[in-house]
C-alpha cells in the first residue's frame, strides 16, 4: 500500500520450505511482519546543503544534568531493582 508523500507499506512473510509448490499452504506461515519504506519527502536529509538544514543529535542525559545544575541522580538501569530476581524456573 503506498501512501502519497508517506511511503510504502509491505508484508513480509517467514514459512517453512517445501519441496513442491502444491504444499505451499498457509499453515506453513512462521511469522508475518509490516515493512515501511519511508518516501524521501519525509525522510531526514543527513546530508543537508544549508547549516540550518542539519539535524543535531543531543546526549540526552548531558542534557538533563545542565538542566537540573548539575545535580541529582544518575537514572536507573532498566531492571536494576536492588533485590534477587525471580526464579524463571517456578
């Protein structure tokens, strides 16, 4: 499906192989996933010709320290709750 000025959406299927073509059924199907290709109208132009064309990437927490003066706490790792993980075996 494409979208004017978007892009283009596909699907993209996983199957198990066969060795004839009559046995290509749709119960073969492993996993389907959505594709998206975006247009170049949307597309971030890495490359830009103009200073002010130039996308800027920013340390995020750099950024949060200066606003907070320098102070606070460093953020959690994700799963880092001080205490012993669940057995994943019960």
């Amino acid at each position: 499906m494409n979208i004017e000025n978007f892009g283009v959406f596909s699907l993209s299927a996983t199957t198990k192989g066969t060795e004839k073509k009559e046995d290509c059924l749709s119960e073969n199907i492993q996993a389907i996933r959505i594709c998206f290709r975006a247009s170049n109208s949307i597309r971030p132009n890495l490359n830009p010709e103009r200073r002010e064309d130039r996308i800027d990437f920013v340390d995020l927490d750099a950024q949060l320290k200066l606003l907070n003066g320098g102070e606070g706490e460093e953020p959690e790792e994700p799963g880092d709750g001080g205490g012993e993980a669940p057995d994943p075996t019960i």
